[in-house]
C-alpha cells in the first residue's frame, strides 16, 4: 500500500513538472546569462595559469 502511494505521488510530481517545465525554461534561460559570464570568468583564470608555466619558463632560461 505504501508502495502505491509513493507511486502516485511519483506519477503527481512528474505531471506538475511537466506545468513547472515553462516556468524552468524561463528561469533558466536567466541562469544561463549568468552562467555564460561565470563560463567566461574560468578561461581567463586559465589564461592567467600559463602565463605563471611561461614565467617559469622564462626563470629556467635565467637560470641557464
């Protein structure tokens, strides 16, 4: 008997996704925006690591 409830409940859940889903669309067309710019950040933080590989780089040529 339990088990059946959990499934209907299941089966509620999915059918009021499904109407919460263009809600979802909308916000997370939002969210994306801000993803792009948090997506934009982490290259640029890439960026900065190589520049330290050629500092060291260029300290290993001082040290020769």
């Amino acid at each position: 008997m339990s088990k059946d409830i959990n499934k209907s409940s299941v089966e509620y859940i999915e059918d009021s996704n499904d109407e919460d889903n263009e809600d979802s669309h909308s916000a997370e067309e939002e969210q994306n925006t801000k993803d792009s710019d948090f997506v934009k950040t982490p290259p640029v933080k890439k960026r900065g690591r190589p520049k330290k590989i050629v500092r060291a780089n260029e300290n290993k040529s001082s040290s020769v």
